[in-house]
C-alpha cells in the first residue's frame, strides 16, 4: 500500500503589507490525526491505543518510535507488520496505522488505552514520576562507550538541523528532529508539527533498522527539552539531547538522575549544559569513549 506523500497544504490568505492588502495563497504544514492502533498475536482485531495530530509522512516510523519509547516493544522483531487501515476508504484510510506483535509479545493495552493520549502540542500525556522510569527497567546511561563530542560540534548541530527542513523553508511552522554522530553529520532530518512526532520519526527509523541502542548519536530537537523528549531518548539509549529552546525543570531532573547530557538554548554559537557536561570536549577531536 502506498504511503501518503503530501505534508504541506495551499491556503487562500489575505497579505497585509505596509499599508496594502492583496489576496494571494500561502504554504501551511498539513495536520492531521493519526491512530495507532496495537494488535496482539491471535487478537481478531487490533486495539487503539494513541491519537496524535501530526504532519503525514513516516507514520510507520512514527508509530514504531511511539511503541519503544511507551515500552511496548523492545525489538524490531517485535513487529510482525505495520500496515495502513486495510477496512476503511477515504481520507481514513492513511490516519490509522496498526502494528501487529509477535507472539509472545504481551503488552496492557487497558494500561496504554487508559493513559496515553498524544496531540502535537503537549506529547504523551499522564506521565508519572521519574520513580515510574525505574520501575519501568530504565537505568542511567553508561559513560564508557557513548558519545563524545566537541563543544564547536554542539553548536553548529542547529544549523544543520535547519538546514535540512524542507517543509519549514516553505512554511515556517513545522518542527523537526534528528541523530547526530559525533562529527556533527545527521542520519537524516524528520519533521513534524509536533516535536513528540518528529522524534518518534527519527527514533523509530533507528530502531526498525535495528540500530538501537543508539549510545554514539545525540537528539537534536527544534523546540525546548521536555520530560518527553529525555524520556524518549533515554528509552532509545541516546546519551545526548541537544536542544535549541528552554529545558524544562523535570527534564533536566530526569538527564541528571539518567545521566544524559542535556544542551539548551543551543544556537548563535553558543548553548547552556544542565547534564552530562563530561561527554562535552571543549577542544580536540570528538569521539567515543572506549
């Protein structure tokens, strides 16, 4: 089945310039609602557990990073299939995307069901504490054999992440994430109108390529660091988040009690650490830990 392909949209506006009005069309980012929906080995039908509002586009991707970081799967294996709504016709047809488990995957889907709602604004809500990170089986990130990087590779990774948007050059609106290697270059740039979305799309191409734990790449994120976007780096084994915006108090609490080296306000040459600041390298030439 074909993917969708379009992720921006002609609207009519009227433009207001120095005194003048002239009718003329503008680009937009698309927005549109995606369901996931989680079909347990055997199950007659699958079973939704997420509503997010996203820009179409690496929607397998974006489920696959959604089920990882909510813990659902552990594995590409995991996976048996992802498919676009096979029973609907019509605009639905491409914003329903079920993953169907392997057997011996068991996951509470009345626990996902019951807890996770997603929109482009606010990300996965219902998140609990970071007690709740422990029990779920996440541990601080080791030191020996993540990602070392140079602080002059830190401070151009925003450049390079907007150098890469191609729907923000046309829109202006759209957020956009990636994983950088220590030399600075991006595996590849996936945006989104919501930042949660766009990680998940970067975080869920790694793993269906089956590269996780991802300890030599850091995230580069458009927007400010949230609880979300630590805790979905921390569930991929990113050992790095690079931020342009604000970090938020209990994001920096989380990179410090996980040990993730945490950057904000990272553009016009500079940036801020709040975690992690050993895998920063002021001079010399970045790499790992070994």
């Amino acid at each position: 089945m074909a993917r969708p392909s379009r992720s921006t949209a002609r609207v009519p506006v009227q433009r207001y310039r120095n005194g003048d009005v002239r009718r003329s069309r503008d680009t937009v980012s698309l927005e549109e609602p995606l369901e996931i929906r989680v079909r347990p080995h055997g199950a007659g039908e699958g079973v939704a557990v997420a509503v997010t509002m996203r820009t179409p586009g690496e929607d397998f991707e974006l489920a696959a990073g959604f089920l990882l970081t909510e813990g659902v799967v552990a594995a590409p294996a995991d996976v048996v299939e992802l498919t676009y709504c096979r029973s609907r016709t019509g605009p639905q047809e491409y914003n329903i995307v079920e993953a169907r488990l392997r057997p011996g995957v068991d996951v509470d889907l009345a626990r996902l069901s019951r807890n996770v709602f997603t929109s482009s604004s606010c990300g996965v809500c219902g998140k609990a504490s970071l007690e709740a990170l422990e029990l779920g089986g996440c541990a601080p990130l080791p030191d020996a054999g993540t990602l070392r990087v140079g602080a002059d590779v830190v401070a151009r990774l925003p450049d390079a992440l907007r150098a890469g948007q191609a729907d923000f050059e046309h829109t202006g609106g759209i957020h956009a994430a990636a994983l950088a290697a220590a030399d600075g270059s991006l595996d590849g740039v996936h945006e989104d109108v919501g930042r949660h979305n766009a990680v998940d799309k970067a975080l869920g191409t790694a793993f269906l390529a089956g590269r996780l734990p991802l300890g030599d790449r850091a995230l580069v994120v458009s927007g400010r660091a949230s609880f979300e976007i630590l805790q979905k780096a921390l569930a991929a084994g990113v050992p790095a988040v690079v931020a342009v915006g604000a970090p938020s108090s209990l994001a920096v609490d989380l990179a410090r009690r996980f040990n993730v080296t945490l950057t904000g306000f990272t553009r016009g040459g500079g940036f801020n650490v709040y975690a992690g600041e050993g895998r920063i390298e002021a001079a010399g030439t970045p790499g790992a830990d070994r």
